[in-house]
C-alpha cells in the first residue's frame, strides 16, 4: 500500500505535463506561469519534506502517511476547480504539503520493514517501478481525461486513489516510530523552506524580470543566505531536523547528488517533450500521452532489474550507468531539434532517458536509505526525496528557462522593427502556444511565417535547454565514478 504514495504523486505530475498545453489555452498562462504550476507543489513539497521526516519518526510513520494523502486529495479538489492561475499554484501548494507528508512515510515504512538488503532492494525496486507506473499512467489518463472532460478532471482522479490508500495503510501497514526523538527544529524548518523557495523563484523569473534585474539578484542572494544559514545552524544545534553527519557517508551524501542530477535532466525533459508533442506537432494529449509512454515503460523494465544490475557490476557503476544513458538521450533530443524535427527522430533519446532513470533512481535511493540508521529512517527518507524533487523541480526550472531565453532571443529579433502592440509581443514572448494562438487570428502568410518563426525559436530553445541537461547529467556520471563507494547499503 505504500507503493501507493509514489503512483499517486508521480500520476499526478505527468497528468500535469501532458495539460500544459490546454492550461495555456484556457487559463491562458505564460511559459513562466507553467513552471510555477509544476514547480509550485514540487518547492512546498521539497521544502517541508524534513519536517515530514521527523514528524513521522516521533509520532508514527503509518499516521502521518494518512494525514498527507488525506491533505493531498484535499489540495486535488482544490485544484480541480481553480478558476484561475494563482488558485491553481495555491492548491497545488496544498497538495505539495500532503505529499511532503506522505512520501516520506512511505519510504521509512519500507525501510522498517524490509530489514535485509537484499529484500529492501528488491522492495525500492518495486517502488522505484510504480513510480515508472505512474509516469505510463499519468499521460494517458490526462490525454483521455482531456479528450471528454475539462481539465479540472486530471486533478480529480487522484481522489479514488486517495481513497485506496487510506483504507489500505489502515487495514495494511503497521504503525512504527522512533522512540527516542529529540525535540522539534522549527528554525530549521523555516531556513528550509525559505532557501528553497527563493532560490527557485529567482530561477524561474530570471526569464520574465532579466537576469540582470536587482529582484531576481536581490531574491537569489537571499536564498543562499537562507540555505547557508540552515547548514550553519543544523551544524550547531542540539537537535538539528537533518543530522549533518551522514552526508560524512558517501553512500548517503554521493546517491544523494547522483538522484538530483539525474532527475533534473528527466523532469526538464518531460516538461519539454509535452509541448513539443503538442505545440510543435499538432498532437492531441491523449497521442501525446501516448508518445510518451517509452519513458514510462523503460523506466519500469530497468526498475525491475536493477537489483539484479547492481549486486553484478555494484553500485557506483550501476548509478553511472543509468546517469550516462540519460545524459546520451538528452544528447541525441538535443542533436535532433530543428524545425522539421518528427517524433521518430527523438523517440531514441526518450527512451535511454526511461531506462537510464529506471536503473538510476531504485539503486540511488537503496544507498542512501541503507546508510541511516533504523531510527532516522524517516528523515532520511526525508532528505532522498528532497533530493528527487529539488532536482526536479530545478530541472524544469533551469531547463524550461534557458529554453524560454533562448526563443524571447530569437522572437525579439524576429519582431525588431516591426509595430506589432505591447499586449500582443508579450503574448508572442510569453510562450509557443501564446505565438501559436495570435498566428491562427492573424491568419494569412503573416500568420504562416509567424508561427514558422515561434516553432523555429522553440526549437532551438529545446536544443540548447536539453543539451544543458545534458552537461549536468554527465557531471553526475563523474561525481559517481570518483566518489560512489562500489559496495552494497547495509
């Protein structure tokens, strides 16, 4: 049942990846505006997953993971009826906190209990392939969901789900906590949160205010004063909510890096691929969904044999193996971008991108696990999905921005000279769907070359954002190879 918490949160990300497009449509949101959308869940989530941590290993592992899936279908209802841009990023805020609650929760009761090795691998490999489940779910339920309801409906098909898990854990999962937890850090958990928060803000905006812009250089330095207070201070206090001491493991503090790079270049992709498929290919979401499903399903084939991969070759070349095939398929996207770019020139890529993840992420997060004590297993579950959702969320952050400096570059070159209205550049600026839309009402050879010129520059965007994923994931191979310790989590 706990393996529920991970196909609800990952159905619910590619579901929203998929109905970007259509949020850009009827919402009428910016690019800037859809990486709030995603990123707003992922910054909550990320940012109270410590506090989620150590909640449950004081008061009960199995209560918190119903208190988040509960808060979790709350913020889903929410959402599903949100009426405009900001009430969506509030309640997928929401639903970030449920889910900070929740995974967590999931991870710690596994680890409790699977205590051999060899059957906790085997467990986070199921778990590691529900995820891929819900990558393979997530794209088909929205294409089919859109295709016959509004796109409010994506949201509320976390309910049932919801309700699953909830009868389940109550009738499946035992209770189990940390008997000898110190008290709360509630300083800790702010710097946290703070950190985070600013630091993708300014990511995000960088785009839309200028790099250059004092609010962008002003909220980025006050993220690194907030995140290099929380390691001063975690390092100092009596009760730290994250014991510094095991990033003294390679085990834990290396897989940890190796997660977050690696998904950074997985969730930029998906962020990219959606409108790709749907902007510059004419894709409905249910055949974009489709088209999307070789991600899903290598992650779940890599998954399942991934302990397997690992007791032959270890750890260290296992997670190497799976960073290096996700940075060639990065690579090869990118090398494939151009105007008349078909989806048989990047299926190649998407699909060492689902296996690499697949082999990449059960291995990486056995190794961290394994290396904390039974105790602490909660926050350290913790702190591997702060790893995961910090980098993805960068992911889409950084990869969705150069991508969108890239296409302003190239459609501000292209409109110089030309009087076109204030309110319609900005629409053209704003995204490919917004050009794409103000294309169709121009209509005529003007409309033609319009939307040739927005598909040309989001091309080029995707090229250059994906071959940055690229770089990123290959430093994520070298980190490992030099610093991954070969040996088996205890």
């Amino acid at each position: 049942m706990v393996c529920i918490a991970a196909l609800i949160i990952n159905v619910d990300n590619t579901i929203l990846n998929v109905a970007l497009p259509t949020l850009v449509r009827d919402l009428r949101a910016t690019s800037s505006e859809l990486q709030w959308i995603v990123d707003s869940y992922a910054m909550v989530f990320a940012g109270l997953l410590f506090v989620g941590g150590s909640l449950a290993d004081r008061f009960g592992r199995r209560r918190f993971f119903l208190i988040g899936i509960t808060v979790f279908g709350a913020g889903s209802i929410g959402a599903a009826f949100s009426g405009s841009v900001p009430v969506l990023i509030a309640c997928r805020s929401v639903m970030g906190a449920g889910a900070a609650l929740t995974i967590p929760s999931s991870l710690s009761i596994i680890n409790d209990s699977f205590r051999d090795p060899t059957e906790r691998a085997r467990a986070i490999g199921a778990w590691a392939g529900t995820v891929g489940l819900g990558i393979a779910v997530g794209p088909i339920a929205g294409g089919l969901l859109l295709s016959r309801f509004w796109w409010g409906s994506i949201f509320l098909v976390n309910v049932p789900i919801v309700c699953i898990g909830l009868v389940g854990a109550m009738i499946l999962v035992p209770e189990s906590k940390n008997q000898n937890m110190s008290r709360p850090d509630p300083v800790g958990a702010v710097l946290s949160i703070a950190g985070l928060g600013l630091l993708l803000w300014s990511i995000i905006e960088g785009p839309t205010q200028g790099w250059s812009s004092g609010i962008v250089l002003g909220v980025g330095c006050a993220s690194l004063v907030a995140l290099t207070g929380f390691v001063a201070w975690e390092s100092r206090c009596t009760h730290p909510m994250l014991n510094l001491k095991f990033f003294r493991d390679r085990s834990f503090a290396v897989a940890l890096a190796a997660e977050c790079l690696g998904v950074f270049g997985l969730m930029g992709a998906l962020f990219l691929s959606t409108q790709f498929l749907q902007f510059d290919l004419g894709f409905t979401p249910l055949a974009a969904g489709i088209r999307i499903l070789p991600i899903a399903a290598m992650v779940i084939v890599s998954a399942a044999v991934s302990p397997l991969v690992s007791r032959l070759i270890g750890i260290k070349f296992t997670v190497a193996a799976g960073l290096l095939l996700i940075t060639a398929g990065l690579w090869q996207v990118s090398a494939a971008s151009g105007f008349e770019t078909t989806y048989g020139d990047v299926v190649l890529g998407l699909v060492l991108i689902g296996f690499g993840a697949g082999l990449m992420l059960p291995t990486a997060t056995n190794s961290v696990i394994g290396s904390v004590p039974q105790g602490d297993s909660g926050i350290g579950s913790a702190t591997n999905t702060v790893a995961i959702q910090v980098g993805g969320a960068l992911g889409v952050a950084v990869i969705g921005s150069v991508m969108l400096t890239r296409y302003q570059d190239h459609m501000n070159t292209v409109l110089s000279g030309r009087r076109v209205p204030a309110s319609i550049t900005q629409t053209i600026l704003g995204s490919l769907g917004g050009a794409l839309a103000v294309a169709v009402n121009v209509g005529g050879s003007t409309g033609i070359l319009l939307a040739r010129a927005a598909r040309t520059a989001f091309m080029s965007g995707n090229a250059l954002s994906l071959a940055v994923g690229g770089a990123v994931s290959l430093g994520g191979v070298i980190l490992v190879l030099v610093a991954l310790p070969s040996r088996s989590a205890r």
